[in-house]
C-alpha cells in the first residue's frame, strides 16, 4: 500500500522534477499540493505568479491544491505558524511525509527537518544531490516547458526574465549561477510536461523591478 505524502509546491522547475520523481517511485502516493500564496497580492510568493494559474497547474496536474496565505514581507514566525497549522491538517488525516524540491542547500534541508519533527513528522527530498546540470538537461529532455518569471538582477541579467527555459538558456547562464537557479538566482513557473494532462495556457505581460528583483508577470488565457 503506498504511504500518502504531502508536497510543498512551488509553481517552478525544482518542484516539477521532484514531483516527477515521486511519482515515478514506488511506495508512495503524493496527495495534495502545499503552496505559499501571498495574500495581498494574490500570487505565489517570492515567484510572483498569479493564484490563478497555479490552480490551473493544480488541475493539470490532477491533484488538490491548499494555499497557504502568507502577509507581504512575512516573518519567519508569521510563515511557521501557518506553515504547522496547514500541514498539522494533513498530519490529524494521518499524514507523515512532506515532500520538498530542495537540492543541495543543507541549512534549508534542516531548517525544513527540523520543523517537521516538532509535529512527528518526516521530510522527504526526491532529487537531493542531484547534479544541477544533469537536472537541467533532463527538464529539457523530459519534455518539460517552463518561463522564467523572476531573476536576481545581482548575479543574473534582467533579459533572462520572460525567457523560456530551453537548451539556450541554460547554455547562456554566465559562471557562478547555478543552472537550477538554487541559490534564488532565478524562479521560474512551469506549464507543460509529463506531470500534467495538459498545458497551461498564458501570455507574457509586463516586466518590473519590485523589492530588488526583476519579475515578468503572466497572464493567464
């Protein structure tokens, strides 16, 4: 019987192919997605993209979404405490796994740990020490599709925002960026590929600078 798991969706690369994996292993059933929402402006936080196409994502992929609303510029107890009483639900279902699309950053691979521990509970991480590289040419390869929705302009251009992630893009990141974007270099929102039925439709809108980042918003069709 396989072991229901909860997993912490981000709209971007990193969760796709986390998914992708989970799904592909034995043993365990991923149930629902989990996903910071941030209130205000009704969009996933830190990507910026709007609450609508992630439920579009959610209905592509096949699975219930539960949103967790978060105030702009949340601090960590605000983000904790909503972060427990949503997936403390999950645990009082009977719930013990949490899946996570982190790969190589050991202080949040902790820091998640050591949250979900407090509640009994077990944190699990499908492509963790991954070769990036390797994980890059395999979202290609696999067929996924995806936009680059927001870039750290201190260690990446702004041009790459609004770009899509192919084999180009990832040829042009300049040294010291990771290709998977996992120090926050850039985020990134995917609408097609193996976990969906099918893609998510969009147009590209407007490009700003907000709080220091560039963001390329998205319209959903």
């Amino acid at each position: 019987m396989p072991e229901d798991v909860l997993f912490c969706w981000s709209g971007g690369k990193d969760s796709a192919m986390a998914l992708h994996a989970l799904q592909s292993a034995r043993g365990y059933r991923v149930t629902a997605l989990l996903t910071t929402v941030t209130e205000e402006y009704d969009r996933i936080s830190m990507h910026g993209v709007r609450r609508v196409l992630l439920d579009r994502q959610a209905e592509s992929i096949g699975l219930p979404l539960h949103a967790v609303l978060i105030p702009p510029q949340c601090d960590n107890t605000t983000y904790e405490a909503r972060m427990k009483e949503a997936v403390g639900e999950r645990l009082a279902q009977g719930m013990r796994r949490v899946a996570f699309g982190d790969i190589f950053l050991e202080d949040l691979r902790a820091y998640r740990e050591k949250n979900l521990a407090q509640l009994g509970m077990e944190a699990m991480f499908p492509i963790w020490k991954r070769d990036t590289r390797e994980l890059a040419r395999d979202f290609v390869r696999l067929g996924f599709r995806a936009i680059a929705v927001c870039v750290d302009p201190r260690v990446l251009d702004p041009s790459f925002v609004g770009r899509s992630l192919d084999e180009s893009f990832f040829a042009d990141l300049p040294p010291g960026v990771d290709p998977c974007g996992e120090n926050g270099e850039f985020h990134t929102f995917v609408f097609d590929g193996p976990i969906f039925h099918k893609p998510i439709q969009f147009q590209i809108g407007e490009k700003v600078t907000r709080d220091g980042f560039c963001f390329c918003d998205l319209l959903p069709v």
